[in-house]
C-alpha cells in the first residue's frame, strides 16, 4: 500500500461510503489505496473489506481528534454523514466541522464531501405547503448538507461536492412495486408527472472515485449525480418490461408519505414536494451524459433493474 495515494472514506461499511471503497478496492492498478473509517472495525463487512486489501481504521465522527488520526497519511478523503441514523441536523453539521477541520489538520490535498441542495433557496420558509422542520429547515436532510459545504470552504482544504439524489435501491423496500387486489402490479410516487432523478448507490461511488482520480481540477466545483431521470410512468415502463407484465404508475400525495409514520416522514414528504415542484432545477441539474464522462460505467435505471431482478419479490 506504501506506493499507493491513500483515499480515507468515511462510511466504508456503508452504502455510499461502501461504494467508494469498492469502487478503489476493483481498480487494483489504479494507484490508490482503501483507508476504510468505520465505528466497528469488528463487524463483518469491515472485515470483508480488510481480506480484500483495505486498511481499517476506528474513527468516531463525534470527535475530531478521532478523524484526525485517522487521517494521517492520506492523500485524500471521501465524507458523508449519516444523517438518517439520528435525524438532528445539529449533529450532523459538527460532524461535518470536524472532518473539515480534521483534512485541514491532516494535510490533505483532495476531499470528496457527499452534500444536496439547499431546498431554502426554492422554498421560502413561510411556504405553508411545507412545514418548517427542526426550526429553520424545510428538508433537513438536504439542507443541513448545504449549510455545511461552508466548513469544507473556510478549512481551505481542496473540496469537490458531490450532489447525490434518489437511490434506485429505494425501490427495493419503500417504493417496491405491490400487486393490488386484482393481481396488476402498481408503482406509487408522490411525483405527479416529474421527473425524478435516480441513481444505483453504487455509481455514487464510481462518480466519487473518478473525481480523486482526476487530480484538484474539480475542486470547488459541484458535480450533480443522476444516472437516469424518469417521470413515474417511465420508470413503470421500465419495470414492465424487466417483469414481462403490466405495472401501473399510480400518483399518490405526498400527505400520503407524510401520515406513513415512518421515521423521518415529514422530512420525506418535504423532498418529494421539492422534487417534483422544482423538478426543472433538481433534475435539471443532473446530466446523466455529462455524469458518464466521469464514470463511463453509469448505470441507467433498466441495466440496474436488469441486474437486481432477483432482489425483488412481488
């Protein structure tokens, strides 16, 4: 590994993060190596990514001084929080702080930081179509990233944000088609007609790899990630012809995502309202050609269907 840039990630046993470390670990001759971060050096997918050659390191997100060390040496790094695992933008916001200000400490020459929008910029906070969350947010787990950005800025450390977007693995579980009660398969969104722009988790990682390997040109610039963006009856379409039969796009509210009681509900509704109502910049924004330049091996919703068809059990 000693001839090797060291690429710290962050979240390594995770999906993002995860991405990113086997996106490094399957170019072998790229001239990079796998510092993986993770909470439970233990657990078995940090084991499985130290049999394939990745250095594991403990690093607590809560504490600077613990990503500091764990730093030391990197050319570069890939962050991301969790945001989903705590749901407080508070937090979130230090541990951003703290992998800022430890790059800056550590030296580092090139940091990929995982961020979204700020859907402030679109929806005033006295829009009464979408409720005010954690005092001063309408999609906290967006716009938390975005007022983060700053302390990547302030530490000077060279920083490429890359903006994510939908997952395709979310069709897996929360929006898997279901079959209704006369057997015909229905995909539910909260998307009207607009498009929403989606991408395989793991593309997120080839996107993110491919920009530390392009050196600091991209640094301060913002790379907006999509691999396809479909309107609901589209990616019904796509189903359709995966599943050999019918499957039926049905709109539904986003009151409807809001009443689920699921954890983190309002915030979810909030964005879908976002997507849709600002599609033309959200989606806008996501070139997926422009992404394929980067990442060549960009996934289109149908070739990951095609290649998860097994996971899915209707």
């Amino acid at each position: 590994m000693s001839d090797k840039k060291v690429i710290a990630v962050v979240g390594a046993t995770g999906q993002q993060g995860g991405g990113v470390a086997r996106a490094i670990l399957d170019d072998p001759a790229g001239g990079f190596a796998v510092r993986a971060l993770t909470r439970d050096p233990s657990s078995a997918a940090a084991k499985e990514l130290a049999a394939r050659g990745a250095e594991v390191v403990a690093a607590d997100l809560d504490d600077e001084q613990s990503v500091r060390a764990a730093l030391d040496g990197a050319y570069g790094a890939f962050f991301v929080t969790a945001f989903w695992e705590y749901n407080d933008t508070g937090r979130e916001q230090a541990q951003a702080r703290n992998m800022a200000n430890a790059a800056k400490a550590a030296g580092l020459s090139h940091v990929v930081w995982s961020t979204l929008p700020d859907t402030r910029d679109h929806l005033d906070l006295d829009d009464e179509r979408v409720p005010t969350l954690q005092g001063t947010y309408k999609v906290p787990h967006f716009d938390s990233k975005a007022e983060a950005n700053r302390f990547f800025t302030e530490s000077g450390v060279p920083t490429t944000f890359l903006s994510t977007t939908f997952y395709f693995e979310s069709f897996l579980d929360f929006f898997a088609p279901a079959r209704g009660a006369d057997g015909t398969l229905r995909l539910s969104l909260p998307m009207r007609d607009r498009r929403l722009s989606g991408i395989a988790v793991a593309d997120i990682g080839g996107v993110a790899y491919a920009i530390l390997r392009r050196g600091t040109d991209l640094a301060g610039e913002t790379v907006s990630v999509a691999g396809e963006n479909l309107t609901g009856a589209e990616y019904a379409e796509r189903f359709a012809k995966e599943f050999g039969e019918p499957v039926v796009y049905e709109p539904i509210d986003v009151d409807v995502i809001r009443a689920s009681g699921a954890p983190g509900a309002d915030d979810l509704a909030n964005m879908f309202f976002y997507y849709a109502e600002h599609e033309e910049f959200f989606a806008g924004a996501r070139d997926p050609e422009v992404v394929r330049r980067l990442h060549p091996h960009l996934r289109d919703f149908a070739t990951w269907l095609a290649e998860n068809r097994a996971r899915f059990t209707f």
